[in-house]
C-alpha cells in the first residue's frame, strides 16, 4: 500500500535472482546447449515479458491488489477457452461447471470493486470519471495479460510435444532473455531501489543483519515466489 507501483523492481528481482541461479545450476555457465531451439524460447520470453509488464503496470490503473490477485486465477478460465479455439479440446462436464463457478466469482469481484469505484468516483466530481475509465482501462490491461498468459502456456505445450519437456531449461531462459528488456523500466526500477532505501530500519532475526525493512520485504518474495 505504501508502494503502489513497486512491480516493477519486483519483478526484475525475481528475474534476476532465477536467472542467476539458472545460468549456474542449468546452463552450466553457459556451456551447456538449450535442448530446445532458441529462437522459440524468444517468442515465449516476448509473451512472458509482455504478462508480466502489463499485470505489474495494471496496479497504477486503480485496481485493488485483491481484485487484481482474484482476476489472476482466471488463467483455467483462459487457458480452457483458448485450448477450445486453438487446440480444439474438450472438457468434461465437471470441469465446464468448475470454469463457470470460479467465472462467476471474478465477476462478483470485479462488479463490486466497479461499485467500489463508483461511488468513491461519487464522492469527488471532479476526478470521479476520470478514475472510473482508468480503472476500466485496468480490467482491459488484466484481461489482455491472461489471454496472452493463455496463449503462452499453449505454445509452450506445443514446444514440449515437439522436443520433449525442459521446464528447468524453460525457466531460465523465459527469465535470463527478457532481462535488458527492464533498461526500458530503468527510471521505475531506479525510483522505487531509493524509496526502498528510505524505508524503517528492521533487524533479521538469527543474523542479527540491519536493512531496511523493504529490501527485507523483497527478498522474502523473490525467496518464496522461486
């Protein structure tokens, strides 16, 4: 709440820290040669980048972080119509009526997080249209990233079927790749690494090491989301 637009340096870390650990345990420095052809791995890493870009920028276009969590578990959701349309799949009926209940929780979500907005947009006439388009534009940003989060693990199904499965190898590469793409959110990341530094003061418990607590913070996500 105190950070609002901290995506950013989130995620590079997350990036950062897996594709370290990927360049060391999986590549083996380097020398060992990606068992699937590169030039696919960069068409994932554009998908992968652009979901991730998109979903961290949508916490500036007001919406909530729960509304913005619950939104996120629609991936079935997307992942299942598009398996429908690409793929041509069927489901069983258990699984049609489990996409429906959870579709119908998102959009309980997202039509009280629009009342939420309305009559938060009712108490300031001025700023109340204007707060209420940018939050559909945040809906249009969310929806856009599962799609695409979608069309991504589809394609990567298909990857597999084709070379055999390489999920550690995808891993690092889905995140060493699109690493100079952050030099594009440079000025974000800079920003938000000084207000980081600004923050209280916390003591590690066991090492006894003093930091502030934000970088704490961050690197307690990187550890937990790896």
């Amino acid at each position: 709440r105190q950070f609002p637009g901290c995506g950013n340096i989130v995620t590079f870390s997350q990036f950062l820290f897996i594709a370290v650990e990927g360049f060391i345990f999986e590549a083996n420095f380097g020398r060992k040669r990606p068992a699937i052809p590169i030039r696919n791995y960069f068409i994932m890493v554009a998908m992968f980048f652009t979901v991730s870009v998109v979903n961290n920028y949508a916490l500036n276009l007001n919406i909530a972080m729960p509304l913005h969590m619950i939104f996120r578990s629609g991936s079935l959701i997307a992942s299942m119509a598009l398996g429908i349309i690409i793929l041509k799949k069927r489901y069983s009926v258990s699984k049609y009526t489990s996409i429906a209940l959870v579709s119908l929780g998102i959009f309980t979500c997202t039509f009280m997080s629009a009342k939420q907005v309305a009559s938060d947009s009712s108490l300031n006439q001025e700023d109340g249209p204007q707060a209420f388009l940018w939050w559909l534009l945040g809906i249009a940003a969310l929806t856009f990233a599962l799609l695409m989060s979608a069309r991504m693990g589809i394609f990567q199904e298909t990857l597999y079927q084709k070379f055999g499965k390489h999920s550690k190898e995808a891993l690092f590469y889905n995140h060493a790749l699109p690493l100079p793409g952050f030099l594009l959110l440079a000025p974000n990341i800079y920003q938000h690494a000084v207000l980081f530094n600004q923050s209280e003061l916390f003591q590690v418990p066991l090492i006894g090491l003093t930091l502030p607590i934000m970088w704490f913070y961050l690197l307690m996500n990187v550890i937990t989301q790896y």
